[in-house]
C-alpha cells in the first residue's frame, strides 16, 4: 500500500491542469486568405500541420507529467515491501495497560479495544530483526516475535489487576538496558491518575492515550460484613462508593439467594443495610451498583460466618465479667444460659478467672484437679508487665499475673 509523508502536497496535482488550459487558450484559427500562387502547397501544408500537431499533444503530454511526478515527489510516498525493513535492527518494549479503568466503554466499544488497536499498528511497523516485548497489567514481560504478540493481543482481556506505571517503565528499562541495540518503549494507556508513579527510565518513551475524556463514573471501594459470626438474626455490611459521579447511585446487597436490600449512596459516601438472618454456615455477601460504562468496579463479593450465639452464664458478684457480660449480651454477641460459664469453674464449658485475693488461688487449683484438668495455677507475680492483647485491645498494663503450670 502506498502511502505519502506529505500529502497536503497533493493538493499541488491541479497545477498539472496549467499546461492544458494553455494548449487550449493558445489554440487560433488563422484566417483563410485565397491565394492562387500558392495553391500548389496545400498538400505539403496540410501534412506539414499533422506532424506539427502531433509534436504539440506529446509535448503537453510531458509537461503534464512533469508537474504530476513533481508533486508525487514532494509528497514523499512511501511502500512497504515485505522482508524488506524499514529501519535498523531495535528492541523494543510495548506497553498495553489493560487495568480495570480499560473496560470503560466510550461509543460504544471499549477503551482496551482502542488501545490493542493502536498496538497493532505499533507491531506492524517492527521487522523480523527487531526485539521485542510486551508488557500488561500482568507486569510480566513476554517477547516474542511481531506475529506471537499480536496472537496475544488477539485475547487480551481486562483485567482486575492494577498496573503501576511507574514500576513497570523502570522494568523495562531495565530490559532495554541490556541490550546493545537502541531501544524504546511505547505506552499506551488511559493514565488513570492512580496508576501513575515515579520511574526511572533513560530511554526514549512514546505515550499514546486515548483522544475522548473518560466518563464519570461511580464504583465499589469496599464491602465491610462487621465482627463474625453473624448471629442467626442477621447483620450489617457497609458498603463504600468511590468515584466522580456526582449523582447518587443504587446500591443494592443480598445475602446468597434472600432478597435484596437496597440503598442510596454517593460517591466518597457509605451506605449500611441490614440483611435478614440466614441459618447457620457459610454465607456469600454481595452488593453491586447499576450498570454504568465501566463495569468491572461494580460488584463486590464478600463471605460471612453465621453461627447461633453462645448461652452463657457469669458471675453477677465480679464486675468486670458482668459488665463484659452485659456488653455482649446486648450486642446479642451472646445470650443468656447454661452452655459457657465465664468467671469460674462449673460443670460444663467453663472461661476460668483466678480471684482476685491471691490467697484463694489454692481453691480453683483443687477444683481443677477433681475435674481432671492438668493444668494449676503456679505462684502469682506482682512485678507490673504490658502484655499485647491484639489489635483490638492493644498493649495493656498488668499488675498480677499467675502462671499456669502442667501438673501432669
């Protein structure tokens, strides 16, 4: 296919229309004079003008040429010819962000379509001497020849996995650093603001984006199901919306196949609802928003363990334990009953608490051991510690502790 460096110059082919306007504008009929004396040369005249005519048509024919090849010349055309190449021997690191923002869909196809297209053209220009790599959200550089590539973009799908710009041009660059040939990389991408870091690259970079503005759009952030087990009365999830829409959107949850909650939510925003209780087991949480141009940001699956609260009993005369207690058992963390025993020993499951007087220690080792527990409580010591109880907690100061011994 024949293509031109310039062909604005084209426009310069009407000059070839010159030499034609003024053949015809030079064009005269002489006058007819009758002249006796010469009649005799009529025939040598008449042959004479055919030849002269002739002469006149193939050099209009040459002049117009002329300002055709003229005009072609400065247009610059070009040809490519196969297995002839068209620069010299190069490496070369394609870039193709396929990252979530990439499914947005922009008149009607997708923005990852637009991008797969204009690295085809990027492929199509390399020869069989070339280099070259290709690099996705994956961040895994594959080479492979101009065709192997292109079979790849053939199935390159969106994909759930960010690619960090910054990371992956410092990667190739490294790649390109080890050959000896020139090298460049070529990006393309949407150059979705969060996917944009620092890198260090000291080889050429081409970027290529697509030219229409992204649309607005609204997504899950996040999916928070709360303290687990859910009890057998249900629970709360809270679902985070983040985005640039500024209307609110719906977002709507279930809870495996119960029926679906719904609830108003902007972006930067939260909504909480409250899904219906659901025997015991494993549970699929989902909430989901409307379908918008971009659809790979509007689910969110969670998974919640829902199990019947534990019935237990405590010691009513300890107020740290009855306090707790209370806490839980109106947060119906737990309910009141016989299966669990906080604070001390009793004849089913039972959460021991030393007593306070440490004098009294030899009591709860007694009943320990008529249980057939091989576990006592050894010496107490007052030398005050912090202890780490977690990230709920944190660090706690403690004063008395006893140490448990094995008295097997």
């Amino acid at each position: 296919m024949i293509g031109f460096l310039h062909p604005w110059v084209l426009l310069g082919l009407s000059a070839a229309a010159i030499p034609v306007l003024l053949h015809l504008l030079a064009r005269r009929e002489p006058p007819t004079v009758v002249f006796p004396a010469v009649r005799y040369l009529v025939t040598t005249t008449r042959e004479h003008q055919r030849r002269l005519k002739l002469q006149n048509l193939l050099l209009l024919l040459v002049r117009t040429l002329l300002v055709v090849f003229l005009v072609l010349a400065a247009a610059g055309p070009t040809m490519r010819l196969a297995g002839v190449p068209g620069h010299a021997p190069s490496a070369l690191v394609l870039m193709v962000d396929n990252s979530p923002s990439s499914g947005a869909v922009v008149s009607g196809s997708t923005r990852l379509s637009e991008l797969v297209g204009a690295a085809r053209q990027v492929l199509g220009r390399a020869t069989p001497d070339d280099a070259l790599w290709l690099v996705t959200a994956e961040a895994v550089p594959q080479r492979g020849d101009a065709r192997a590539l292109g079979e790849q973009l053939q199935t390159l799908a969106v994909s759930p996995r960010r690619l960090d710009l910054g990371a992956a041009l410092t990667l190739a660059g490294e790649i390109l650093g080890a050959q000896s040939r020139p090298g460049e990389v070529v990006l393309l991408s949407d150059l979705q603001a969060s996917a944009v870091s620092p890198a260090e690259l000291t080889v050429p970079l081409a970027i290529g984006r697509p030219s229409d503005p992204p649309p607005p759009n609204a997504g899950l952030a996040g999916l928070a199901t709360g303290a687990q087990p859910w009890s057998s009365d249900g629970g709360r999830v809270v679902v985070t919306v983040a985005g640039d829409s500024g209307a609110p959107v719906p977002v709507t949850t279930r809870i495996g196949q119960r029926p679906a909650r719904q609830a108003l939510a902007h972006a930067g925003g939260a909504a909480t609802l409250a899904l219906t209780g659901v025997p015991p087991g494993w549970w699929i949480v989902e909430a989901e928003l409307a379908p918008d141009e971009l659809r790979l940001d509007d689910r969110r699956v969670g998974v919640v363990r829902v199990a019947p609260v534990a019935r237990a009993a405590w010691d009513s005369a300890s107020r740290f334990v009855a306090a707790a207690g209370e806490v839980l058992a109106s947060n119906r963390r737990v309910a009141r009953g016989s299966e669990v025993t906080i604070g001390r020993l009793a004849r089913g499951a039972s959460i021991v608490q030393p007593p306070e007087d440490a004098a009294a220690i030899g009591a709860p080792n007694r009943a320990l051991a008529a249980r057939g527990v091989a576990w006592r409580y050894g010496a107490p010591s007052v030398e005050p510690s912090t202890t780490d109880s977690g990230p709920i907690l944190g660090r706690v100061r403690v004063l008395r502790r006893y140490l448990l011994q094995h008295s097997g």
